[in-house]
C-alpha cells in the first residue's frame, strides 16, 4: 500500500512573512479575491500574510487608506499595491522603532517599544488623526479591537 507525499504547501498552510520575497502584490490579490471576509480579519489570517499582528494590521490598513471592513475581494489593483506598500512600510518602521521588540511581530504581548508614540491610529481612540484631525474610531472586529480614521479610510 502506498501512500502519497504530503505536499510541502500543504503542510505549512501560512502565507508568506510581510518582508520576504514571496509576498507580492499578486498573491496578495489572489489570497484576497478568494475571501469575503472584512480586510481586518483577512489580514490577520495566518494563511493570507504570516505574522502580521493587530498592531500592523490597523498601521497598514490606515497607511492604504482602507477601511478595516471592507471586504476582502472589493479591493482594486491600485488598493491591493497600495495595501501590501503599506504593510513592508508599517512593518519596517515598527523594525526600525522597536528593535528587538518587533523582531518578532507574531507576538506583540509585551512591551510595544517606541512604536506606540508614532503609531496612527493604534490605541488612539478619541484622539485626533494625524493627517485630517478627526477622532481615531475603535470597533469591535472579530474579536480584536480595531482602529482606524473614519474620514482617511472611508468605506
Ligand atoms: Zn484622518
């Protein structure tokens, strides 16, 4: 009896990390157009982007200028370039403020390091944008807290 080989993909089932290679505007397209799902809980998805965690998500989300519940499959190519731009931004600035800290993104359950002081929109709720002045909104999304400016990122 014989039994077939697992494929590797399979097996691992995670998208690509943020900052390697693998991860392109086109395969962030075809992970996106597979999903319904709000882009809040589509990018926190393992099997979209590997490791991006809620502090990414809503930094990236409000560089892109996308609202966090959009759906997944709305997006555009321009949105989609914009999007995976902003997520090798948002992560090397969290790099490069954090050092050791964000070294491994996965687990933000610590210290967030200087990251915070710049961030945009995380854990700014109530406080002005720092591009238009509207209040930063906090819902509730998937169970995870989220936060973005109603007026930057319109749905
Ligand atoms: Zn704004």
């Amino acid at each position: 009896m014989q039994h077939p080989e697992p494929e590797i993909s399979g097996l691992r089932g995670m998208g690509p990390e943020p900052l390697e290679d693998a991860f392109t505007p086109a395969g962030l397209a075809q992970a996106l157009a597979k999903r319904t799902a709000p882009l809040k809980s589509t990018l926190l998805d393992q099997r979209v982007v590997a490791g991006l965690g809620n502090i990414y998500v809503d930094e990236s989300l409000f560089v892109a200028r996308l609202h966090p519940q959009r759906r997944a499959n709305t997006l555009t190519g321009q949105e989609t370039i914009a999007l995976h731009g902003a997520i090798r931004q948002v992560l090397g600035d969290g790099l490069a403020h954090g050092g050791t800290t964000f070294s491994s993104f996965a687990n933000l359950g610590g210290d967030k390091g200087n990251y915070l002081a710049a961030a945009w929109v995380f854990r700014r709720t109530g406080q002005p944008c720092r591009v238009c002045q509207t209040p930063i909104a906090r819902i509730r999304l998937g169970g995870r807290s989220t936060h973005f400016c109603p007026n930057c990122q319109p749905l």
